[in-house]
C-alpha cells in the first residue's frame, strides 16, 4: 500500500460472500478482519487481497484462552425525557423485557439506569437504542468493567493521525478492543487486565507518537456532570426562547388595545385576517411547533409505548387552545362572524411549563450534591516516586490520579490531598480524614499506618504504598453505596406509581366531563348568558374550564415526592458520615423499635485491658503470665492480644499495670525466645482456647469451657471471678493439666457516649437490649452502668441472629448495632443492620447503614435523619394530593358561580409548572439537617 486510498477497496466484501467488517491501518501495513467462518476461511480472504494487487500474509493472532468469562455486568445509562412516574415505570418495562437482562432499576429524580445484563446476549449499544427506540434519550455512562478505559486524546488532526492511533493499538500487546470517536475525540480501550495495565496503555500510546498525542482519562461522574449542566442550559435556552416569542403576544392581546397608534396597527386589515390575528399566529406557531415539539416527542413514546404522562396533558391542552384559536380565525374569514382567539393561552402556557421544567433541572441538580462533593474530593493528579530496580529513589514525576496501581509509591505533600488508599512507607503527619469518616479530630500517621484518598494532609510530606485504587477504594466504595441508594426505591414510591398509572387517564375523563358539563349546562339554560366573555359562546366557554382542568394537573410532584427527598438524605447522610444502602433501609429506619447492641466494640471501647492476673497455684506469676501468653500467641481474639501485652510488659519493662491493648497488633511471634511453643492449638467460640504445652493440656476461657473439659472450680476461685464479674470485668480462667492454675481479670472501658446514647433512644421511643456473649454478671454490670434494662448475655456468635427473630415475633422493626464483622449473621437478620466503626472496611454486605465513626450518636442519627426524611416526604404527598384535590375543581370552575373566580389556561399552566418545583424544594430543605448533638439528645421526645 502506497497512500490512504489504497485500504478503501480492502474495506468493501470481496465478491459479497462474507459477513463482518475490517480495520485497514496504512501506518502499520495490516488489516483486522472480523469474519463469519460458516461463509469464509482466512485463504479465500487472503486470495481475495492478492486479486486485488496487494501482497497479503495471515499473521496469527495473540492466544485468548486465559480469558475469563465476562458474567453479567452492571451498565448506567442517562435516560432523557422522563417526566414523572409513568415513564419511570414505561422504561422500566422495556429494559426488562430485553434478552438478557437480569434486573433494571431507573430513577427519575437522576435520569439514570442501572441494568444488570449479560454481554454475550446484549450489548450496550443494544440497551440504548431500545432506550431511544421507546422515545426517550439514551447515552451509556459506565459498566462494572474492569478492563475498559475512557480516554480525551488530543493530536488526532488528520486522517492519517487516526491510522497511527489504530496501527498502535492494533499492534497494542493485551488491548482486546478500541473505538476512537473523532468528533468527541474520546477513545474506548478494552484490554485484557492480566497482561496491560491503563497506564502502560497510556504511556504506549504517547510513545508511539512520539509525544504527538496527549491522553487525559475520562472521570464518568465528570462526564455526568456536564450532561446536567447541558440540559440545564438546553432548558433556559426554550424557556427563554418561548418567553422572547410570547411576550409580544401578550403585548398585543392586553396592552396595544390600550395604544392608540398600536391599537390602529393591530387592527390594520392584511388579507383575510387582521395584522394583529397574523403577528399572533406566527409567533404562537414558533413556540407551538418548534420549541414545544419535545412535549408532542415525549406525548407521543408515551402513547406508543402504552402509558400516560404529564407532556400528554401539555400537549392537548395547548393543541386544543392553538387549534380551536386556529379554527375561530378560518371559521370568521369564511362567515364573517369573527369569535375570540386563545393563542396566548397556547404560548403563555408552554413557557410557563418550560420555567417550572428549568426551575425543576436546577433543583433536582442540587439533590445529587453529595455524589459531586464526593467525586470532587479525590485529587486529579499524584506524585509518582519512580525508582529503579534496587528500589532506590531516582525520580518523581506527575500522572493522572485514575492511572493510580496498586504497589505504586506516591508522594504526598502538605496540604495535599491522598490520591490513593493506601499504607505510609515514609514520613510522619496528621491527616484530616472528615471528608469521609466524620470525625473532625486529625488522625496520626507513622510508618505503616493505612490512609485513604481524598482525604487531607496536613503537616509533614509521606510517601505512601497504594493498596486500593479504582472501585476498590473506599471513595469509590462510598459514592457506589451513596448512588445505589439514590437509585433504589423506598417502598411508598409505590404508592405514587399506582397514583400515576390511572393519573392521565382520570384528568382527562374530568375534563371531558367538565367540557360537557358546562356545554350542556348553557345549552339547557343552567346559567345566564352574562356569564359569558365578551364575544363569547358556550362551547368556547366550556372549552376554557376544560383545558384549564387538563393543564393544572400534575403528576410530576407526586412522582418527585420520594426520590428527591431519599436523594438528598442519602447525601446529608455521606456528609455525617451515615451511609444508607437504600431507600428501604432509610423507610424501616423511622419504623425502629428495638435497638440491639452488641457490647464488645460496640458499647465499649473494644480496647480491653488486663486489669489484675491471680495465681492458684504455687506457679510463679511470671511462669504463670508466659504459659497464659503463648497459649494465647496464635488467638486473633482482642483478649488474647490484651494478655499478651500484658505479660510482655511484666516481662521486659518489670511493670504489671494494664496496658491498653491497640487495634494495629497482630500475633505475637516467639522469635525472642520468651514465649512456649504451643500445639494443637484450637479456638473455641463462645468459649476460648485449648492447646498443649510441654505436653501438658492448658485451656484458657470462660466457665463453659472448664465445665465441658470436667475441671471443677474451687469455691475461692469461683468468689474471685463472682467479685470480678460484678465490678464489669470479664474473669478469664486458666487451667494446665487438668487443674485451675489461675485467674485473669479483663476490662473493656465503656464508650463516653454510651450512657447518653441509651438514654437519647428511650426518649425517642426506641428499647435499647444489649446482647452479649459474656457471662451475666459482667453483661448486667455493663446493661446496669449504661442504663440498658433489656439484657441477654451468653450468647453464642450464632446464636445473635437467635436473639435478634425473638424481638421480630411481634411484628417490631429490630436493628442490630454492631463492629460488622462476627455480628455479620445477627446484621443480615435484623430489619436495620447497622456496621458501627467501621472505618475503612466499607464493603460491608450484611448492613443496611455502615456508620463510618466509631461513635453512638451516628445510631441516633441515622434514626433520626430517617424519621425527619420521611416526615418531609408525608410532607411533599401532602401538598402534591392536595394540590390537586383543590387546583382541579378550581380550574373546572367549581368556584366560578359563588364566587365569581376563574383560572385562565396559562394561570393554571404557572401552577401547574411551581407545584413540581415546589415539592424538590421542599426535599432540598432537607440539606439544611444538622444532627442531634450531645446535649440535646436528651430533648428528643416521641413525636
């Protein structure tokens, strides 16, 4: 090949025997053919390029037998057009009726979808044009994907720069599949994770550009963002536009009568009509046809699609007003009797709509804050501390953040903030973690110490190991969690959704009926003929009542209700550092009656302590305390880890006070010597250890496990452990061979909050229980100093689920407070599990809420964000019903004989318009939620 013309012929079917397509690249001298082998083989394609004079060679192509399966992944989509509940449920419908789709939930107040589907069935491409092949606007945003990378590529000019971006990655080693849009100049790599990461991929392809391209990778929460703000400003621009063409109208119709030398312009006569009747129905026409076509669009893929919604009633009501003023005007110039137009009426009531659907865009763009905050906080570049082979620093140098892998060592200045999660390998600093835990107090980091992005450094410079990075790390956990929620739907969303499958059709019956109603009842002589505007007749009279009832109507508040008000609080929950999985989470939520606390962790410290260690024996306390300790050295358990500490202080500081016991140590090896070595070692839950040691049998635990093993507890002992348990410790007991050697005594310090926190639930109406699976004096002595009257104690780690169906016999919502980990079965059985404290460790499956900070009152406040969210949400049904059990008679004139009011179409359509606006203001209100605080927890009374 010898120019650019020459792949062209290459690019068509050789003789029409074949089905796929080609990629020719001229650059690279070499074509991708995707063919059907039932219709050709790889000769007859290459006989096929020879004919055409081109020498030809088949290459073998790269072996994809270690690719996995895909499975199913899980697509977003930005779905336009939606206006209320119905089109919510009509797109619902049809994405679920597609061929491999497993589950697909749309949400109206984001305009996106999320659907699990199965590649290898459907496509994508194939969910976005059912989507616009049922009238709405569909674009994809981003899938569950691992090896897909977005990326801005800038240098692409000509054609021939378009076949050196293919012929690189064509010849790209683990890039499965690429498409390059020239128009947006955005390039959609697919690559195999195992042999290519995204930034070798990037760092390829400037290279074999020699610096010509630069790359940029595409944030989809970025790229969603700019959507919102395109149709915000597309919104303002109709609204603006419809309002430039309607205020002449108005003009015309109320002031220029009352101008002389306009009133003479108006009235000039131009042909049939006068000057005044033609300036009017071109102007109206504009906005009828052509900035109001999107409601005829949108009216008519509901119809089509078998449903009813707001844009069929805007769009009847304005052809009825434009097409009766339409009929007037042609029905005068053929008779000569000349009856009143309504264009205005048309016009006024389009931009009326348009304001509230402007209004309504800038409102719902607020509710999905939380999502904006959250992606804002991670950095758009990091440091990258390049090294060489020996490990020794050689450089550093500035790459984007979403090109981040895990092993990469980052440098992190002051001020900065951490691109990655991750563990500090250098440095010393403070870190302000309350962007994403809550808690306002700077954390210490040292060597070792883990980090998450986007949180802030303060002081000194770090350099850190990235552990997590993409949707592995906890920014991307939390905004995954905070925009399931948003897309999930509480159940009394149904109720709306019942309200809006019958809404239309009932609207439009009483407006028929209304039209009928005063037809007839002029016709007959029901009302006098005085009641009639001027030039008026009965049918023109009835039709003003009728398209007034159709106009005013509004499903859209109804179907705003709920998503924007579970929308902002899912937000103001991420921001306090309360995450919600769901809007049925956040409805139980407010329904809570009993709370269940584990104790461990949970209403203490989980920081437990030796306290006092008592021999039996004539054992010496330090050969007592190093038997206890290498027992216990290959536990996990936080009381081993609290013995072991506090023999290793007796033995190498000579001091046997209590020393608290830290979350960051792990085993303790025997590599200095002090420790026994331990065999058979078992762990028994709910009970304690046995190994041996030197041959002898040692178990260390509670009474049950002494009991089992047939080890009686000498009555002096057994007073021991009742004076231990009775003071809130936990008495732990030591057997070796069969006879009890010893007692440890083990105290876990009560969180400040704890008493408080309990105190503050029964207030509020909600039972505190604590359930334990220690021993009932130290379980009653803890329930006793916390105020906790409900007490169940020697539970077994299985058992808490036990405990928590035992609260659900009644029909009482029961949520289970606890550290998210040996609570997971007691979380999952709960109405409201809730992971207290767990820090990092976000992926929590079995909660409904994951409470960031190790703190009480996020309980309080989860209960009460619930309870103020769907308050506000009763609220929104409220004014949405009563709306429009009082705008609907208004408009049909009940008010008119009595009174004398009337509600002109474009007066009914402005309250039509504010009434949507008006309920996602209301939701919005709901950002101004501050929790309770400490002293007045105490205030809160059962509403």
């Amino acid at each position: 090949m010898t120019c650019a013309a020459a792949p062209t012929p290459l690019k068509e079917p050789q003789g029409g025997q074949w089905s796929g397509q080609s990629l020719c690249c001229f650059a690279e001298k070499q074509a991708d053919v995707f063919y059907d082998p039932n219709l050709v083989k790889e000769e007859d394609i290459k006989n096929a390029i020879e004919d055409a004079g081109f020498e030809a060679e088949i290459l073998t192509e790269p072996s994809t037998s270690g690719q996995k399966p895909l499975g199913t992944l899980m697509g977003q989509f930005t779905i336009g057009g939606m206006t209320c509940a119905a089109c919510v449920n009509s797109v619902e419908g049809i994405l679920r009726d597609l061929p491999g789709v497993k589950k697909a939930v749309v949400a109206l107040a984001t305009s996106l979808g999320e659907v699990e589907y199965d590649p290898t069935v459907i496509s994508k491409e194939d969910i976005v044009n059912a989507i616009e092949d049922a009238g709405f606007e569909g674009s994809f945003v981003q899938s569950s994907e691992q090896d897909k990378i977005v990326l801005r590529v800038t240098g692409v000019l000509i054609e021939l720069d378009v076949h050196i971006l293919e012929g690189i990655l064509v010849n790209f080693k683990g890039v499965r599949q690429f498409r390059f849009d020239r128009i947006s100049g955005e390039l959609e790599v697919l690559f195999d994770p195992e042999v290519v990461h995204s930034r070798s991929i990037v760092e390829g392809i400037e290279a074999g550009s020699l610096g010509k391209f630069k790359l940029h990778v595409m944030n989809p929460y970025a790229r969603m963002t700019s959507r919102d703000v395109e149709e915000t400003s597309h919104m303002f621009q109709l609204f603006t536009s419809s309002l430039f063409l309607s205020i002449p109208v108005f003009l015309i119709q109320v002031i220029c009568p009352h101008i002389p030398l306009l009133d003479a312009l108006i009235l000039w006569r131009c042909g049939p009509f006068l000057m005044g009747d033609w300036l009017k129905w071109v102007l109206v026409s504009v906005v009828q046809f052509v900035i109001g076509k999107r409601f005829y669009i949108a009216a008519g893929r509901a119809l089509r699609n078998g449903s009813t919604n707001m844009d069929v009633l805007v769009a009847l009501g304005t052809s009825a007003s434009y097409f009766y003023s339409v009929g007037a005007l042609l029905y005068g110039a053929l008779t000569g009797f000349w009856s009143p137009t309504y264009f205005e009426t048309s016009s006024m009531l389009i931009t009326f709509v348009l304001l509230g659907k402007y209004l309504e865009s800038l409102a719902k763009g607020k509710t999905s804050d939380a999502i904006k905050k959250l992606v804002e906080l991670a950095p758009a570049t990091a440091l990258l501390v390049v090294k060489d082979k020996g490990g020794k620093f050689i450089d550093e140098r500035e790459i984007d953040a979403l090109l981040i892998q895990p092993g990469d060592t980052l440098k992190v200045l002051p001020g900065a903030k951490l691109p990655a999660d991750g563990i500090v390998v250098w440095g010393t600093s403070y870190v302000n973690e309350s962007m994403v835990t809550g808690e306002a107090i700077p954390v210490p980091k040292e060597i070792d110490s883990s980090v998450i992005g986007g949180t802030i450094n303060l002081h000194g410079a770090l350099h850190i190991k990235a552990t997590k990075v993409g949707s592995d790390a906890v920014l991307s956990q939390i905004i995954s969690l905070v925009e399931t929620a948003q897309m999930s739907k509480a159940p009394i969303q149904k109720f709306a959704d019942f309200v809006a499958s019958i809404f239309v059709p009932t609207v439009v019956a009483l407006s028929l009926l209304t039209f009928f109603g005063w037809y007839i009842g002029g016709v007959a002589g029901a009302y006098p003929e005085t009641w009639l505007p001027e030039n008026g007749n009965y049918f023109v009279f009835a039709l003003m009542f009728s398209i007034s009832v159709v106009v005013i109507a509004c499903p859209c508040a109804l179907g705003l209700a709920t998503p924007t008000a579970v929308m902002v609080a899912t937000g103001v929950g991420a921001n306090n550092g309360v995450l919600i999985k769901g809007g049925d989470a956040l409805e139980r939520a407010q329904k809570v009656r009993y709370v269940i606390f584990d104790k461990t962790g949970t209403l203490t410290q989980g920081k437990a302590t030796v306290t006092t260690a008592k021999v039996f024996s004539g054992m010496d306390r330090g050969e007592f305390l190093t038997l206890v300790a290498s027992a216990e050295a290959s536990s996990e358990h936080p009381l081993a880890r609290a013995i072991l500490e506090y023999a290793r202080h007796f033995h190498f500081l000579e001091d046997p006070s209590p020393t608290k016991n830290t979350q960051n140590q792990g085993r303790v090896s025997n590599v200095s010597g002090w420790l026994l070595d331990a065999t058979e070692f078992s762990a028994l839950p709910g009970r304690g250890i046995q190994c041996f040691i030197e041959g002898k049998r040692v178990l260390v635990g509670n009474r049950k496990l002494l009991i089992a093993s047939g080890i009686t507890i000498p009555t002096h002992a057994e007073s021991y452990l009742v004076e231990l348990e009775e003071s809130a410790q936990t008495g732990i007991l030591v057997a070796c061979d069969d006879n009890l050697i010893g007692v440890l005594g083990v105290a876990d310090p009560l969180k400040r909050e704890s008493a408080v926190v309990v105190e503050g639930l029964m207030k509020m109406g909600v039972r505190p229980v604590m359930v334990t699976g220690d021993n009932w004096r130290t379980a009653r002595a803890v329930a006793k100093e916390v105020g906790i009257q409900d007490v169940m104690a020697e539970v077994m780690p299985a058992g808490k689920a036990d405990a928590v169906r035992s609260f659900q016999r009644d029909g009482s919502i029961v949520a289970m407070v606890g550290d998210g980990i040996n609570d997971s079965p007691a979380l999952a059985a709960a109405d409201i599990g809730m992971a207290i404290g767990a820090g990092t460790d976000i992926a929590i499956e079995a909660a409904d809420y994951v409470l960031m900070r190790n703190n009480l009152e996020d309980v309080i406040t989860a209960i009460d964000l619930s309870r103020k969210t769907f308050a506000r949400i009763r609220l929104n049904y409220v004014f949405a019903m009563a709306y429009n059990v009082v705008a609907i008679p208004v408009a049909a004139g009940a008010l008119f004989p009595s009174l004398g009011i009337i509600l002109p179409p474009w007066v009914a359509g402005a309250c039509m318009a504010l009434s949507s606006v008006s309920v996602v203001c209301s939701s919005l209100l709901l950002r101004r939620y501050k929790k309770p605080r400490l002293t007045t927890i105490l205030e809160i009374t059962v509403e």
